[in-house]
C-alpha cells in the first residue's frame, strides 16, 4: 500500500502549531479508523485494521491517563500489542507501517528505536516517557534476549509495559531512575519463527500474556499489490489525524487526568469480569495467564472507547482551591469494550493460542530432530527428549510427542535396550524422513 503524500504537515513545529479544523474532527476515532482501513481488507487483514486502531489512540494518549478503581490499583492506557502472521499474506507489516504514519504525522509522538540494549533503552524512555516501540519483527527481539548482555529482557518488558522500570543500575551510566514512563509496543512476527526461539516459559509466564495477540483468518490476498490512495482517501487520513489531535488536545501534556467508572459502567465490568474469571477452572493450564490478563485488557479498552468519543470530555471540579480532573467512563464505553473482548477472548486469542500451541509442538520437533541427528542410529528417546526439555511436565511432553506422531513426522516404539547387564524396554524416536 502506498502511503506517500498522506502527510499534510511534514514540519513537526509547523505540526505542533497548527490548529484543528473543527470540520475535520470525526464522531469517533476507533470506528471511523476500522472504517477506513477496512475498505483496504484486500491488502491488509481486517483483524490487524481492528487492534491497530487501538495501539494508535494508546500511543498517542501516553501518560495522559490514568484508570483506578480496580483491585490491581493505577492502570495507564499504554497497549502491547502483537501482529502473527504468514509473510506476504496477511500483510502485517502494511498495517504497522499505516499506523506509524499516522502516529507520525501527528507530530505529538515520540518514537524509540527498538533495538533494545537495556542501557540504551532506560536512556530512551528517560528521555522520552511516553515514547512508543514500534518493530516489524518481534522474532528478532527474541533473538536478541538470548545474547548475555541482555539475558532479562523479557522482565524488562514487563517492567516496561507495568509503567515500574523504577531505578536500575547500568554498567555505562551508574544508577538510572525512571519515572512517569508509559510505553506502548506494537511488533508482528511469523509464528513459526517463534518455535526457534521462544521457550516454554514464555507461554505460561508474564510476557506474552500482557500482549494482544491478533493472529487472523488465513486467506490468501488478491494480490492488489499497491493501492493508490484517493483524493477521498487523503481527505479522510487528513480527518484521522485531526480527529486524533483533538483527543490529545483534551489532555495536555505533562497532565495526567483520572479515569473513573460511572456506577453502571462499574457493575456492568465487575459483571463481565466475575463470568470470565469463573471460566479460568476450564482453560488449559498452560494459557490460563491469557486469560486472566483479559480483566485488564478490558480496563484499558473501556477507558480508550470512552476517549474514542470525541463528544466525551473531563470533567473539571475546583472547590476549596483543589482542582479535580477526572474522566468518568460511562455504561455504552464499556459495552462497547465488551463486544470486543469477547469476540478477542472467544475468536481472535484461541486462534493465537493455537499457533503458540503449534510453536511449542514445533520447539519439541527440533529437539527430538536434533538429537536424532546427532545419535549414531539416528534414534532417541522418550527420556532423553524429556530431559532435553525439562520444563514440560511428562504428561505434557506426551501430548507433543503424540501430536508429531498423529502427523507422520516422527514414529514411536517401544524396544529393548542395553543398560549394563540387562535389557530394559524404551521409547524409540525416529524422525519419518530419516531410514
């Protein structure tokens, strides 16, 4: 998709001064953004369209905001958000890029590199708090995790998207204190690349969960190649941005305004939230963190349906010299917000999780093949693969290793083996395509 000329202002100052014509301020900002890029769902897939809306109100917003209430105490808006996808099928990059270009051209973010040595990085978000990740491959910052100079990088992610860095020490700048930060991330991956890389511990730990992770319907595109935006299509990139402007002009920066549910608004999360949490007893163990992040993921999205609207305003109440700023969350913005989790919770995440689920199948067929490969009778066994593997449980193992078999990838039986001065029966691995 070519989205060259899209930028009405190049000059961020220019950008910065300019004013918002109250005629191209849209009802809506997440309805009309689904709108627009879904008329474009032959390039890019519409389900990245839907969550990639929500990233660009979250990165704009920043600090802006502020949700209490809630049993896990102050929640900023910032979203991390994950695109899977086959290459050149579903296009994830094509959406990443649309949305970064219009996060740019509002002149009001701020951008950091991504590269993430963690020195580097708590000098960024030092320097820029509100600053956002945007990454085309998440695959490489996994690849990176690995090296030693940046071995906790995960729980630095998870120190990021929790807005807690606090204080670290740092080899090059001694003691580094962070304070204000919060950081929204947006990165897309091909999932079978992640079976390389990721370990069991990154499905049932604190990284993962905390990102939405879209994985669409498999189609194939019609092969549109570039798409030539109109002179419509500009008019309405141009609505976009000053419909975005407008939203952040309610909050000023360096402010923080606190969000609060209405009464209704309140009953109606709590309501969704106690149904949620009494189906956590029937998800798989291994997913259940998935699951239960969605109390929050739905705290976030309510509050940002509620900004979405551009007739909704803080509410400003001085008495006694004190002045109250607040955001009430009414019942419709998180109606709204439930529509879209369940159909996340209910669709879009199992979907995902079907595909972690296939990554770690694929994590287990490399070490099997890895060590097929490297045994003289290019066999191995059950108890090898599971000290290999040493985090899974051994009836977890068994359901991989049953998955590979049902596929013809890999064939088990059970023989005799030498073990000093007795036999004793095994578990024979052998890879299908090695005689």
């Amino acid at each position: 998709m070519s989205w060259s000329g899209t930028s009405v202002l190049v000059d961020k100052e220019e950008i910065a001064r300019s004013k918002v014509n109250p005629e191209d301020v849209l009802p809506d900002f997440l309805d009309s953004y689904n709108a627009f890029f879904q008329k474009f769902q032959e390039v890019v897939a519409v389900e990245y369209t839907d969550v990639c809306g929500i990233f660009a109100l979250s990165a704009a917003l920043g600090g802006r905001l502020v949700l209490k209430e809630l049993d896990f105490g102050w929640k900023k808006v910032n979203v991390f958000v994950l695109l899977l996808g086959d290459s050149s099928i579903s296009h994830k990059t094509t959406a990443i890029k649309a949305c970064e270009r219009l996060l740019r051209d509002t002149g009001e973010v701020e951008f950091l590199s991504g590269r993430f040595s963690i020195e580097g990085t708590l000098m960024e978000i030092r320097a820029a708090p509100w600053g956002v990740f945007i990454r085309d491959e998440f695959t490489g910052l996994m690849v990176e995790s690995q090296k030693s100079y940046i071995a906790d990088l995960k729980q630095f992610l998870c120190a990021v998207y929790d807005c807690e860095i606090g204080s670290r020490t740092t080899i090059k700048y001694g003691k580094v204190e962070i304070k204000g930060e919060c950081n929204s991330f947006l990165s897309g991956t091909v999932p079978y690349s992640l079976s390389l890389i990721l370990q069991p511990d990154d499905f049932k730990g604190g990284m993962l969960p905390r990102f939405i992770i879209m994985r669409p319907e498999l189609r194939v595109t019609s092969g549109v190649g570039v798409k030539r935006l109109t002179n419509q299509d500009l008019s309405m990139l141009v609505k976009l941005r000053a419909t975005l402007l407008f939203i952040i002009n309610k909050f000023p920066n360096g402010t923080t305004t606190e969000a609060r549910f209405d009464n209704e608004a309140y009953e109606l999360f709590n309501k969704w939230v106690t149904g949620n949490n009494d189906m956590l007893s029937k998800r798989k163990e291994e997913y259940v963190m998935f699951y239960s992040r969605l109390t929050e993921h739905l705290a976030k999205l309510s509050l940002l349906y509620q900004v979405s609207d551009t007739n909704s305003n803080p509410v400003v109440n001085a008495t006694e010299g004190k002045v109250d700023r607040y955001l009430l969350i009414t019942k419709k913005s998180v109606e709204k917000a439930i529509v879209w989790m369940d159909k996340y919770r209910d669709v879009y995440l199992p979907r995902a999780l079907s595909v972690l689920s296939n990554v770690e199948t694929e994590m287990i067929y490399n070490t099997i093949k890895e060590l097929c490969t490297k045994s003289s009778d290019k066999t191995t066994t059950y108890s090898e693969v599971l000290r290999a593997n040493y985090r899974y449980k051994t009836d977890e193992l068994r359901k991989y290793i049953n998955t590979l078999v049902d596929s013809e990838r890999i064939t088990v039986r059970k023989t005799l083996k030498d073990f000093e001065r007795s036999k004793k029966p095994v578990e024979t691995i052998r890879l299908t395509n090695i005689g």
